[in-house]
C-alpha cells in the first residue's frame, strides 16, 4: 500500500524576486477542492509567492483555463486543481486522459504548472489525498509549479550560441 512508503520531497526552492502563481479549481467536489486549495496555498505561502484564485466548471476547463491566462496574463506559474472521481462509464476516462494531457501540451510550450487534479477510484481517496494534513496533494502541485518556475529562473536569458549575431 502506497501510505506505508516514504518518498523523497525536494525542498523548497527560494525566490530572490517575488512569485505569482494562477490557482485554477474546478470545485465538482467542493469539500475536497477546498482542501486542496488550502494545501496549495500554505505551500506558496512558505515560497512567500502571491496567489490568485479562478474557478472552473470540472477538468477538462482547467488547461483551457491556464492556456488563457499564459497568454494574456502575467504568471509566473499555474497550479492546476480538481478531482475526478471513477463513476459508471468512460466519462472518468475521458476526463482524466484529457486534462493530463492538455496540462502535459501546455508545460511542453513553457508554462509551469503543477498538476493537482486527483484521478481517484472513491471518495476516500480524494479525501485523504486532498487533506492538508496528509498527503496534501494540493501542496505537492504547488511545490512542482515553484520548483518549474525556479528551473525555468535559472536559466532565463541563457543562449546555446546558436544563431546570427548582429
């Protein structure tokens, strides 16, 4: 059973400027989009980054979401939140293919983004995966969207000398 392993957590990285993060929820599951939120949020916080809040109507709206915002808005990140729990057809498929992979598109064109949509087989899943107090997956998307965005800092301006100089 995965609660009996360890796993190595990366600590958090430090900024020398200030972070903004996008938190994008689709709340179909209020309670545990609400933990999961709460768990992002104190993860940035320990960053010191700012973060702003939108909701979206269920998963499959989260990329179309962060695709927006990486265009016309000034993030320096995006936590991508949700669960989709298994019902009695493919739908459960289709969105959990279907969100990854978007978010997947988006992180391959530079954007850094945390993946916290829950993919769960029941409710006591979500619930345990979502709560802050433990496994705190909300947490663990912040902490991949600030750990992507201090990767992408490091090399920012950075040349392969590739190219024509004037």
């Amino acid at each position: 059973m995965a609660t009996s392993e360890t796993h190595y957590t990366l600590p958090l990285p430090s900024f020398d400027r200030p972070v903004k993060l996008l938190i994008v929820v689709a709340p179909y599951y209020k309670d545990i989009a609400d933990n999961l939120v709460a768990g992002a949020r104190a993860i940035a916080a320990d960053c010191g980054a700012e973060c702003d809040l939108i909701e979206v109507p269920g998963a499959l709206e989260v990329p179309t979401a962060i695709a927006i915002a990486e265009r016309q808005a000034k993030y320096d990140g995006y936590v991508a939140l949700g669960c989709v729990i298994r019902g009695e057809t493919t739908h459960y498929d289709t969105v959990c293919n279907d969100s990854s992979r978007a978010i997947s598109l988006l992180g391959l064109q530079g954007a850094c983004i945390g993946n916290g949509i829950l993919t769960v087989e029941n409710r006591p899943q979500a619930e345990v995966r979502a709560d802050p107090a433990g496994q705190n997956k909300g947490g663990g998307a912040a902490a991949a969207a600030l750990h992507l965005i201090a990767l992408s800092r490091t090399w920012a301006g950075q040349t392969k000398g590739i190219g024509f100089r004037a």
